[in-house]
C-alpha cells in the first residue's frame, strides 16, 4: 500500500511539474512577442492608431498570412496629419508576407516602397495583426525614414477580410525631409470591397 502511495505521489508531483513547464513557456512566449511588438511599435503609437480605428488582435496562435497581395480599391479611412482625407482613393497597394515562423512570431513584410528592418506577428484563430518596421532612403536625405506599418484583418479561404493598414511615423525625421509624416503622424487605409486576394506577382 505504501508503495502504491509513492507512486501516486511521484506522478502527481511530476504532472505537476509539466504543468509548470507549459505555463513557464507559455509565460515565456507572451513575453517575448510583446517586447518584440514594442521595438517595432511602442505602446503610444498603437494607442495612437486604435483612437483612428485600428484594430489589434492579440494572441500567440494568429493564422499562416503568408503571400502577396493586392489592396483594391484603396482607400483612406482616418488620418492625423491633416492632408489626407477619409474617403480618398489611393493607388493599389502590394505588399507580401514571407518567412513567418511560429515559434518566435516574426515575419518578414515587403511592400512597393520598402523592406523590413522586423516584423512580428500576433492574433489569434483567423484573425491576425502583423507591426512591421520600415525604413526608406530616397537618395536625397542625410538619413533614413523610419515608420511602422500594421496590418490587422481576418483570413478567410486565402483571402484577408476587412482589411486595414495604419501607417505611423516612429522616428525623427531626417533633416530636410518635408512631405514625411512627423513622428506620431498616421494613416489608417483600407481594402473597401473588404476582400484582399493574392496576386501571383508581387507588384503586378
């Protein structure tokens, strides 16, 4: 009998200890994709974009994005830096997620304008939120431009629903860059038909 004891015990004592294992990576995990969302896009500037109607998903279990799409129509939904007004249509947007991994939520994001310096994603179920930082150089500044873009929407059969994308200004500006968003300067644009396909060719 008291060996039976000592058995129960011994495996209680270690499904308890794998319990503690799966919350410690869990904790672990959480951690790690908020202070990696935080180097590409501090707290301010989320809270920034969500007052002009971003959407954020959270969590650690988002959907495969990967692919290249096409935004069209393009259009303006809210913006802070009193030029663009809401309503206005845009060129389309191609942009292209690639290299997503699972296990430390990165993602790499190319658009027509610029590459990644990082990218994360977030989300949960179907629905995901990707913060990549930007930077562009057009030759004429004594610097880089630095920006954050975020994608938030809703994959569905291989297409992204209710789109949109925030563009915001997380850098000082390089001397002698007017037409730049300022730092804390945003943009939020969307896919008015709600559906965002993928295109076979990036950029076309």
């Amino acid at each position: 009998m008291k060996k039976v004891l000592l058995l129960l015990l011994l495996a209680s004592a270690f499904i308890c200890s794998c319990d503690n294992v799966e919350v410690d990576e869990e904790k672990f995990r959480r951690e790690l994709q908020a202070r990696k969302i935080n180097e590409i896009i501090p707290q301010q500037y989320i809270d920034i974009l969500k007052t002009l109607g971003m959407e954020i998903n959270e969590g650690m279990n988002p959907p495969n994005v990967e692919g290249s799409y096409k935004v069209s129509p393009h259009r303006v939904f809210a913006s802070n830096d009193g030029f663009l007004i809401p309503g206005t249509y845009l060129d389309p947007m191609f942009f292209q997620f690639s290299d997503q991994k699972e296990f430390n939520f990165s993602i790499r994001v190319n658009d027509s304008y610029a590459e990644t310096i990082k990218g994360i994603i977030s989300g949960e179920g179907n629905q995901f939120t990707v913060y990549a930082l930007m930077a562009h150089d057009d030759g004429n500044m004594t610097g880089q431009y630095i920006w954050a873009h975020v994608f938030s929407g809703t994959m569905q059969n291989g297409v992204i629903k209710d789109l949109k994308a925030g563009t915001i200004s997380v850098g000082d500006l390089p001397f002698g860059t007017p037409g730049y968003l300022r730092k804390g300067e945003a943009y939020i644009t969307y896919d008015s038909d709600s559906e965002t396909e993928r295109v076979e060719d990036f950029g076309n």
